[in-house]
C-alpha cells in the first residue's frame, strides 16, 4: 500500500484528527492551531463540493471565505477535475527549460479575455510573486523607481510586494524593506496627486480592496486615476488577485469603470481552486522590457503544463456557465438580504457593500468580526474578517451557490447577530 | 465576584510568570503597551504597562492612555490573570470584552499561550 493509499483510506475520524493535531502541534504551528481551536475554525476539510466543504466528522458547511477567491468554480469542480485526470495519464508539470504548449494558449485566452490592450503573460505560482513581476516590469519599464500603493491595501508579503501592503504589522519585523512605496490614501484621487513625482513609476491598486475591509473603488475615481497616469506617463497596475475571473459579477472588477489598467495581476480562481497559478498580463509595449532582460522572474512551476490546462479549463467552466452573470444576481439577493439585517440590527451593522459575490459587512469595533467568524461557524458557514481590517466580515462564497444557500447563509447571519446582540446586551446591563 | 485585593494579588502573579519567563519576553521584544483592566461588577480597574514585553509597571486605577482596554466581571479577571481560563475563547465568546487592534488581542494570546500551554 503506498502513503496516499494509506492516507486515503484511514476512516477512524477520531484517530484522523487526534494525528492531525498533534503533527500541527509538533512539526507545522502550535500556536496556529491553538487560533484555530480557540475560534472554533478547526475544521479539517473531508469533503467538498459546489458551495459547501464538510469537516471530516461529515458536519456541511457553506464556505463563505473560499481561501479569499481561489474556489470561483466551486469547491472540488467535478469537469475540471476530470479534466485534470485526463492530463494526468499523460503529463507532468513540464521542464521549464521547453516551450509549453499550453502555456501559449493560455497566454492567449488571457489576452482575449482581459481589458484594453493586455497582452502577454509572465506565469508565477502566488499572487505575491506576479506582483513582484509587475513592479518590476514597471520600473524596468519605465526606468524610474517609485510605486504610489494603498493605505490598507493588501499585495503579499515576499520581497518586492511587501512593501506595497499598506500595513505596517506586516512589514515592521523585517525592515529595512525595499525602497519607493508610497501609500495614499483610497479612494482619494488628490492624494495620488501630490504624491506623483518624476521618479513615480506606478500606481498600483486593488480595483476593491480585499483584506483592507471590502471596499470597492468608485468608478469615477478609477478613471480620474487612468487620466493622470497617462498625462503623466505613469503605468497603472490592478491588483485583480481577489476580485477576477467573476466574483464582482464581471470577468475582471475593472470592466465596472471601462478603465484598462497596464498591466493585471491575477492568482487565486485562475487556479480552479486545484493547481497552483498566478500571472501578470501587460501590454505590449511594456513587454519590450523583456527583450533585453528575459529574467525578471525564473521559477521552476509558473506556468507548468498542467498549471495552464487547468487554468484554461477553468476560463471555458466560467465562460459557459456565465458565472460573472450567476455572481451579479446571486449578490443581489445576498445584498437584498444585508440590508435588511443592517435594518433590523442598526446597532451592530454599521455597513454592507461590495459587489457581486465580493461582500462585507461592517461593525462599530474589531472585536465583533472574530466573535462573528465563531457564531457563523456554529450555525454552518465558514467566514473570516478581513485581515487589514477585523471590524469588517467577508461573505466570498463560490460563484456556483445557489438561491437556496445564498438564504442558508442569510439565517446564519440572522442568527450570529441576534446571539452578539444578546451579548452586547448582557455586558451594558452589567 | 473578586475583591480588588484579589485581583491584585493576581496581576502581580501573572506579572511575575511573564517577566520571569526569558522565551515569552523574547518572543514580545517588540511589544510596547499600556494596558487597562476594568472589572464591571466591582468598579474596580487596573493599568499595565509593558515596554517592550517586560510589564514595568502596574497601578490601581487607570492611568495614562490605552491602546488595550479588557473588560469583564471581577471573577472572570482574577480567572485570567490565574491562568484558570482561556482568555480567548472567553473573548470569541463576548464574555470578556477587548478595544484594542485584533493584533494585540493576538499578542495577549500569545503571553498566555506560552505561560499556560495546557490553558
């Protein structure tokens, strides 16, 4: 019996887990699974399928977290995966060193599928590491070293984009960073103004910040931002790690505004939620960049064979299931319904907003966003605050819910609020 | 319900645990923190002060400005500063209530993670 046999076969959950924890305890992250034991997150996943993922004690969950997008094409996408097995009898990742056939066409696809005149792909395995990429190209781009980011905003946390999460907890241990980032603030085109210089040479946004607390960027201010940077010969980038490939009710968030950015970064759903992928598409000009230094990235899995197979699997699932169009009427439903919890607990929801399936709920303080991940995990759904932000709850379920779950997750919401309401009550009484 | 004598008592303790403990004060190098404990029932409140993950100073009353203020009822404080309780999931739970930033909830986790392993 070989170790995925043996692995596979275990049915003793009891033992399954007893074994889990202890391997977390003594060889990845004891205090990790202590956070996760504590907010009642300990789910070790079994199952999963469309919108829902089950623990492996069989308890069904709707995921409303979705590893911040990865799962667009819902949990455990049966064609893909059989897709993906089929590859399988065949393929490996690739030699890095050949040409990848697969690598073109989804080059290709992309190129047809994104905004204005992005064309070619450099593939990375993390979003981190495509926006590394991305700022590279830019400087080497345009010969100049200054980056204007956002206050809040999220990139990664590797060497080049580090710097660009507006965030000082991420980045105070390991300082000194990487030099030339300037944040601003979002939403604000006059602060992007005044931090323009002659050495600025991005601008570089998430189209709705993410982990900042689900805020989305006005359509105005996104084309205002377009206008300046190419008065002023500035490259913009968008961040579109979390927000493409349908989840804002579009193929990609910036198609809202009609504004085409430089150069995109995506990650997470490109993926199918199965193997490892992310890239930067540019423009042609700026793949000019590239002629005279081919080695901005070298890695060993970005754009594997298999990688791209999935990828493009993935792009055709979404497209002939028009999941942006599924995400828009789905997220009007759940908007439908968080505005009405927003009325009914007035003191406790601040704010609702986002778009398509890119949700959030705001809260008057940071603790409620973690007591709100525990009371919805007791009542079936799985959601996580926002990590710039906690005040803030995220509801990013699969683009393949449907109306029935989108109403499951809405009682789990009553639910959670109306059980905090008990506890606010109970401590204003003390 | 705990005097303020109790309470007291048990701060003192549990300052002793973090100070003495060199992997704890180590690993909260570069924590700086003033922090307020208020009991509801009793009225009673307390400030900690931590420079960089040595708690220099305690006082009865609140004194100084806080980034960290813990609120619960006077049992529930003696609990935590005994390490009977684990203050998290009494947090998660709204039984103990904290203004502050989720990192430096974190970091109180952190203190009595270390402290109180088993808690």
């Amino acid at each position: 019996m070989s170790i995925i046999d043996d692995i596979l076969s275990k049915t003793d959950m009891d033992e399954i887990r007893r074994e889990t924890e202890e391997n977390y305890r003594q060889y990845v992250n004891p205090f990790a699974l202590r956070m996760f034991k504590n907010a009642s997150l300990d789910i070790i996943e079994g199952k999963r399928e469309g919108a829902a993922v089950w623990d492996i004690s069989g308890q069904k969950y709707i995921d409303c977290v979705t590893g911040a997008g990865i799962f667009n094409v819902g949990r455990h996408n049966k064609e893909i995966v059989e897709g993906l097995k089929k590859a399988l009898d065949t393929y490996d990742m690739g030699g890095w060193i050949s040409i990848v056939r697969e690598r073109g066409l989804l080059a290709k696809k992309l190129a047809e599928i994104t905004p204005g005149n992005l064309k070619y792909s450099l593939f990375c395995c993390g979003g981190g590491e495509a926006i590394e990429v991305a700022i590279k190209l830019a400087r080497g781009h345009t010969d100049k070293t200054e980056i204007i980011c956002m206050e809040n905003g999220y990139h990664g946390v590797t060497g080049f984009a580090l710097p660009a999460t507006g965030r000082d907890v991420y980045k105070q241990p390991f300082a000194p960073l990487t030099p030339g980032y300037r944040h601003v603030r979002y939403n604000d085109i006059g602060a992007v103004e005044e931090a323009i210089t002659e050495e600025t040479a991005a601008v570089l946004l998430e189209p709705i910040q993410g982990e900042g607390g689900i805020i989305p960027a006005d359509d105005k201010y996104l084309r205002d931002l377009r206008e300046l940077c190419t008065k002023n010969e500035i490259l913009l980038v968008f961040d579109e790690v979390q927000t493409g490939f349908g989840r804002t009710g579009k193929m990609f968030c910036a198609e809202h505004s009609g504004v085409a950015p430089d150069i995109m970064v995506m990650a997470k759903s490109l993926s199918g939620g199965l193997y490892p992928l992310s890239c930067a598409v540019f423009t042609e000009e700026i793949a000019e960049f590239l002629m005279t230094h081919p080695f901005i990235i070298i890695n060993s899995f970005g754009g594997t064979s298999l990688a791209c197979l999935v990828a493009l699997a993935t792009i055709e699932y979404i497209e002939k299931n028009d999941l942006p169009g599924h995400a828009a009427k789905m997220g009007e439903r759940f908007m439908a319904g968080l505005v009405a919890l927003k009325g009914k607990y007035p003191n406790l929801v601040l704010d609702v907003r986002g778009k398509g399936l890119m949700l959030g709920m705001e809260f008057p303080e940071d603790s409620i966003g973690p007591r709100m991940a525990y009371q919805l995990k007791q009542n079936g759904v799985i959601s996580i605050y926002t990590f710039n932000n906690p005040r803030i709850i995220r509801i990013m379920p699969t683009l393949v819910i449907d109306e029935k779950e989108v109403d499951f997750v809405l009682e789990a919401f009553d639910r959670s609020l109306s059980e905090i309401a008990k506890q606010e009550e109970k401590t204003a009484v003390r | 319900m705990a005097t303020g004598d109790e309470i007291w008592e048990a701060l003192a303790d549990f300052t002793d645990q973090c100070n003495n403990n060199k992997r704890l004060r180590k690993m909260q190098r570069d924590w700086t923190k003033v922090l307020h404990f208020k009991a509801v029932d009793t009225g009673d409140s307390f400030t900690m002060k931590v420079v960089e993950g040595e708690i220099t100073k305690n006082d009865k009353g609140t004194v100084g400005t806080p980034d960290i203020i813990v609120e619960t009822d006077s049992e529930t404080m003696c609990d935590m500063f005994w390490g009977d309780i684990n203050p998290t999931q009494k947090y998660l739970r709204g039984e103990i209530k904290v203004k502050g930033t989720q990192e430096d909830v974190m970091r109180i986790d952190v203190i009595t993670a270390v402290i109180w392993p088993e808690v």
